[in-house]
C-alpha cells in the first residue's frame, strides 16, 4: 500500500465531502465508484482513520491552523488548501508513526498537483509553524 496515494486519496474525499456534504463512508464508496485510476495502492483503513481523525478533531485542527496563520482568515483559504492542511495537521499531532516533516512534506507535494504556487508556499509556511 502506498501512503502517499492514501493521502492523495483522502484529501480528494475530504475536499468532496466540504462539498457535497455526504459522510464518510457514503463520500468513500462514491469515489470507489466513480474513480476510473487504479485504486489498488490505495490503503482505504489509512485513508478512512484519516477521515474520521479529521472530523474528531476538526475543530481542534483549525484553531490550530488559524493560530499559524499570519494575517490570513482560514475562511479565506481554499477547500482544496484546507484539506490538506488538515490532513496534514491531524498526521503531526496524532498519528504517531508518521514524523511531522514527511506529513508536512507530503502536503507540500499535494499542494504542486492541486494549489496554485501561492497556496503552496502559505501551507508550507502554516505547516512549519506546527513542527
């Protein structure tokens, strides 16, 4: 299994799910459904403990983002920047056995495929305030 693929994996439910506003599981199995890429290196255990992790602690999370952000509203921050982020913040503070400097930079390498150079530097910057 491939956790970066997971992580990929995860960010793209948890950016459906701020839209469509479906829960975990049903958000899950639609993208099982409608993904048309090879999802066999995905780990789905992986992915769904990070999304339910995300939601636990969701408001814990972005406290914790607003706190590192620096004259910036996380209101302002795209879904797609934000879900990273908070995948990325909920690997740092909870997920023992990944170090904080592959969940930052692996969410730095999510943000060069989805954000705009702008969003990858501010959550590069956000996320090494966390470590």
């Amino acid at each position: 299994m491939n956790r970066r693929k997971s992580r990929e994996v995860a960010m793209r439910i948890l950016f459906s799910m701020t839209l469509s506003g479906n829960d975990i599981t049903s958000a899950i199995e639609n993208f099982k459904k409608a993904e048309f890429e090879d999802i066999e290196q995905v780990d789905f255990e992986y992915v769904e403990m990070i999304l339910k992790g995300v939601q636990e602690h969701k408001e814990e999370i972005d406290k914790n983002i607003q706190d590192k952000l620096h004259n910036w509203k996380i209101n302002r921050l795209s879904n797609t920047s934000l879900a990273i982020m908070r995948i990325a913040a909920f690997e740092i503070e909870h997920v023992e056995d990944v170090p904080a400097r592959v969940a930052v930079n692996e969410a730095i390498e999510l943000g060069k495929i989805y954000c705009e150079d702008k969003a990858t530097d501010l959550i590069n910057g956000v996320l090494h305030n966390f470590v």
